[in-house]
C-alpha cells in the first residue's frame, strides 16, 4: 500500500511546491527563451500573473514586451528586438506613450502573449 502512495506524494508535493513550467510560445527566439528562463528562476519579485512577455509588431519587426524583469522598479517594462537587444523601456506609472526608435509605442500592434508566469 505504501509504495502505491509514494508516487501519489511526490506528484501532490512537485505541484504545490511550484515545479511547474510555463510552457513559451512556438517561434520564439533561443535568446529571447534565454530570457524568459532567467525570469523563470527568480524568486520573491517575479511573482505568478506578474511577469511575462508579450510579442508586438512595431516599425515592421517583431519585438517583445518583458514584464517583471525588475524586483526594484514596479511597472517597468522592457522592449527588445528578436535578436534581444534592448530598444526601449516604459515606465508605467509615470504614463504616457514612450518613444522606442523615435516612434510612439502606442503604434505597435499585439501579436500574442509568448509567455507568463
């Protein structure tokens, strides 16, 4: 009877213990996995529902919105270009539309959500 519950337990304590993998969208980037995985891995500030990565059309190339990147800065969102490179970076709580190569960012359209936590 014992040995029939031992798997039953590990599986119960991996899933309420966070052993769990947020599966990232199809398509993306290998550096931009990179950095979903480090944002993965942090503890205490990239909290479940309050990091992610959402993929944008801006200026006819894709790029990606990362939330949750920074324990110290609320509302700090970071946009990069599919080769990862950061091309800009909107603070929220001080609103309006911040300009990314020039251009306003409220000109970029939503794609998809690559990943969340």
């Amino acid at each position: 009877m014992m040995k029939h519950l031992l798997p039953l337990l590990i599986f119960y304590s991996m899933t309420l213990t966070g052993c769990y993998k947020s599966k990232i969208a199809d398509d993306t980037p290998k550096c931009m996995e990179k950095v979903i995985k480090q944002l993965n891995k942090r503890e205490g500030c990239a909290i479940a529902g309050e990091s992610g990565v959402l993929e944008y059309l801006f200026q006819n190339e894709t790029v990606y919105v990362v939330y949750g990147d920074d324990c110290f800065m609320e509302g700090k969102q970071t946009i990069y270009d599919q080769e990862c490179n950061i091309i800009g970076q909107i603070l929220t709580q001080y609103g309006g539309d911040p300009l990314v190569r020039g251009e306003g960012f409220s000109n970029a359209i939503f794609v998809r959500e690559v990943w969340e936590k």
